[in-house]
C-alpha cells in the first residue's frame, strides 16, 4: 500500500487493499448504496473501480481510503480525496455500508480527509459533488460548513447527471476548525 493511514475516534482511514475486494463488491452491488454513486456495478466493474483507487496512490499521491470501523476491524465503506482526469475539482467525497449510514462515521472520516488534504496535500479549496436528490449528503456537507456552488458536470460516463459541486476555501475550512 502506498499512502498514510489516519485514525480518528472510531475508524481506520487507509489505503484501499486487496483484502477490501469482498466488502468493496458488495457494497457497489448494494441497489440502495449505490443509488448517488454511479448506479449498481456488476463484480468485473467493482474490481476495476478497486484497482482505479489503489493506482491513484501512485499516479496522482491521493486517494480515496477505505474505512475501517476501530471496534471490528470491519470495512464499511471509502471516503477522501478524489480527482480523476476530467473531475470539476478537487473533491473529498465518502460512501458508506447501508448498516453504517446516518451514525456519524462519513462526518468522521469527511472530517479527517478533509483536514489530510488542506494540511498534507496543500489543497486550496475542497469540493464534494452532490445530487441535487442525495439530501443525507446535502446535509452532511452543509455541516462541513460547504456551500453549494451551483450546477456542475462529472466527466463519461456520469456526465448527464444532475450533480452541484458542494465546496469551500481552506481558508474557511480553518476558521471552522479553529472556532470550535
């Protein structure tokens, strides 16, 4: 693995792994998962999106990491630092497992991403794009204090989406973080 592996209160951020293969298939199998992020992937496509991921780490020195819940040693989902050739900036993004969603761990990890990619990775500003339909992550991007900046497009295969780019300045994201 290439990369760092960052830990927060409940998870394990790391780079994803061939160990991860089962989870990360079940998870774009999952109809309900999958619903904002691209749609139901058969296994050859999940395999490929995992090695996509792995090979970010060496090709651009980012990635999203794959979460591992603390406790159990569980994979339940990926988030971070996103930005593939053709992407309307640089995004931190998450996806969880349906049994994980709505107990705070994509603010966790959204969090510590967040924070790795202002401070290690010298980002100016930090974007997520979201479904105008998605309001879990309208919420949980509204309390990483991102504002939404209007209409953008994702690059083919996604590119008739209706996506909004989400985002705010490091500098905002600072003032946040050292105000509480």
């Amino acid at each position: 693995m290439t990369g760092p592996t960052l830990f927060t209160e409940r998870l394990i951020l790391r780079p994803v792994a061939a160990a991860d293969l089962e989870s990360w298939i079940s998870f774009h199998a999952d109809e309900q998962t999958m619903r904002f992020l691209g749609g139901v992937q058969p296994r050859s496509i999940a395999w490929r999106g995992l090695c996509t991921m792995a090979g970010a780490w060496d090709i651009r020195g980012f990635s999203m990491f794959s979460l591992v819940e603390r406790e159990t040693g569980r994979w339940i989902g990926r988030a971070g630092p996103w930005c593939p050739e053709g992407w309307p900036g640089n995004e931190i993004a998450w996806g969880l497992t349906r049994e994980f969603v709505g107990k705070g761990f994509a603010h966790e990890a959204a969090v510590a991403s967040i924070d790795y990619a202002i401070e290690v990775l010298g980002w100016d500003e930090v974007i997520h794009t979201i479904s105008p339909d998605n309001a879990p992550s309208i919420a949980l991007a509204r309390k990483l204090g991102a504002t939404n900046r209007g209409s953008t497009r994702l690059p083919p295969p996604h590119d008739t989406n209706p996506i909004d780019a989400w985002g705010q300045s490091a500098t905002e994201w600072r003032a946040r973080r050292a105000s509480r």
